[in-house]
C-alpha cells in the first residue's frame, strides 16, 4: 500500500478526531492541516490558496457545514486522483456539483459500526421480508460541547448548516443504506424547545424503501437522555437494536435472542479512513451522500 500525506480541512472537534486517527495510520506519512487555528501542532496553512503545490493523496474536509461546498469544490479543480472525506452531512443546502477528478466519500462512520454491519448482513439475506423500520435518535445539545456552549457552536446555526436534521442525518443514511429509502411519503421539521438557536430541532420523516417497506424516522436534539435505537419488523421476526446500551435484540412468538456488542465509536472512524485508504467501498460515496442531501432538501417547516 503506497505511503502518502494528508490534508485536513478545518482543525476543530472533527480536525481534532481525524487529526489522531491519521497519525496511527500506518499509510500515512505527514499531516498538514489548512486552518485558523494556531494552536495546531501540524503544519499549518493560513488558506486554500497556499496548498496548491503541496504534495498529499487525502483530504479530510471537517470544516463548518456551510464551507464542505466551496472546499470540495476547491480541491476538485485544482487537484487529480485525491480521496477526499467530507465530514458529514456533506453540504448544507441541495448542491449542484460534479465529481469527475477525485474520489468523494461522506463521513457516515455508524456505517462501520458491528452491530450496523451484523444487521446489514441480516438484511441483505431478507430484503423481500421486511414490513417497517423506524431509526430513532434523540439527543439534548446543550450536552454535546465541553469547551464551548451550545449555543455558540454552528450547531445552533441555520447559516453555518446547524440544526438537528442535519447534524444527525447519520439515521436518514441509514435508511437509505440499510432499507433502501426512497420514496418520501412525507418529512417535516421544526423548532419547538427553548433552546437558544435558529435551527430546527425536531424531525420527522416517513418513506418507502425496499418492497415498499415502511420507513419512519425521528430526530430530536431536545431530549435529556440519549436514545439511539433502530426497530425493525419482519414477517416472522422482530429487531430491537439500541446503538447504546449496544443490545442487539432478535424475537418471534416463541424465542428470543440478545448479544451485546462492545462499545466502538472511536474505532467507527478509524475503520471509515481505512476502507477510504484501501479501496473497500463500503464508505458512504459521493452520490449516497448527495441523496441524503437531498432529502434532507425535502423537509418542510411546521
């Protein structure tokens, strides 16, 4: 496997995570990072313009979700034959834009978790039996920062691409990757907490997937408990998966089985830039992540 550099785009929380992964990648020799931030410990480069010479095969883009646009599209004119990471979601609004010069993938990490892998494989030998599927995921934002407050962050931002349709459309890729979502019945969203932002923070979307199956899904970043939980209805068998307690649950009328899988979040990433690096193609691509961007386009205000 050929050694090469990396470039990150945007050096905060995201950078950070990414930043440390490539440092252990055994395929990657130097980290150069584009940002404002000086107290960076990688090379560091004030702007775009300034890395036109530089020599690397990845790039990571984790910069705010209102610049992936113009920094993808930098990259894809100026540079050939790189692999590029787009934290996701991948654009904040519906974008037009052509990938013909490099290869784009959309950091949907919850891809590369086992319990996600272990459903895949069961779903796949039984597409034709499934009748509904719903994802949940509820959150509280306040929650989620250390250094910073929430409402500080560009997830309380409409304008840097904030907002909980958004920031956890990891389930709407989900839909789409696991059940096949595609036709939406309909998809709403709105703000409905007193939480001190401009975004939405309450969603709700119903589609068809695979045989027409039911898939609803429910996002919320207004709730003080974690929820992460995926229920899926066959003909003849139901599935209870909680992403984390990381209680995978299977049961019919007369049985019922349980495994527990061991908490891997860091490891998500980690496996996202290795199956970038080597070719997998498991990773959310350019064209899955610019339909999750379209219906996330597809959500109406309440």
């Amino acid at each position: 496997m050929k050694i090469q550099n990396a470039l990150i785009i945007g050096f905060g929380s995201s950078g950070k995570r990414y930043s440390k992964i490539l440092k252990k990648n055994k395929h990657i020799a130097k980290v150069f990072v584009v940002s404002q931030n000086k107290n960076c410990p990688f090379k560091r480069y004030e702007n775009l313009n300034e890395i036109r010479d530089l020599n690397f095969g990845l790039v990571i883009i984790s910069s705010k979700t209102s610049d992936h646009y113009n920094h993808l599209k930098f990259i894809e004119n100026n540079f050939k034959n790189k692999k590029i990471i787009v934290e996701k979601p991948l654009f904040s609004s519906p974008q037009k834009l052509k990938i013909k010069n490099n290869k784009v993938y959309v950091g949907y990490n919850l891809r590369f978790d086992p319990m996600i892998k272990f459903l895949k494989k069961i779903i796949n030998k039984r597409k034709s039996e499934i009748i509904f599927s719903n994802l949940t995921c509820l959150s509280f934002l306040p929650s989620w920062k250390k250094k910073i407050t929430y409402d500080k962050s560009y997830h309380s931002s409409e304008k840097y691409g904030g907002g909980v349709t958004r920031d956890l459309s990891h389930e709407i890729d989900l839909g789409c990757y696991l059940f096949g979502l595609k036709k939406i019945k309909y998809a709403i969203n709105s703000k409905k907490s007193p939480l001190k932002i401009n975004t939405d923070d309450f969603s709700n979307l119903l589609g068809e997937g695979y045989k027409k199956c039911i898939i609803s899904i429910n996002l919320n970043y207004y709730f003080h408990k974690d929820v992460r939980q995926i229920h899926l209805g066959m003909k003849n068998r139901s599935y209870i998966i909680d992403l984390i307690s990381r209680k995978f649950v299977s049961k019919n009328v007369s049985t019922e089985k349980s495994r527990i899988f061991k908490k891997t979040k860091d490891s998500t990433y980690y496996d996202l830039v290795d199956d970038v690096i080597k070719n997998k193609n498991n990773c959310c691509n350019f064209y899955e992540g610019m339909k999750v961007n379209q219906i996330i386009g597809k959500f109406k205000t309440l």
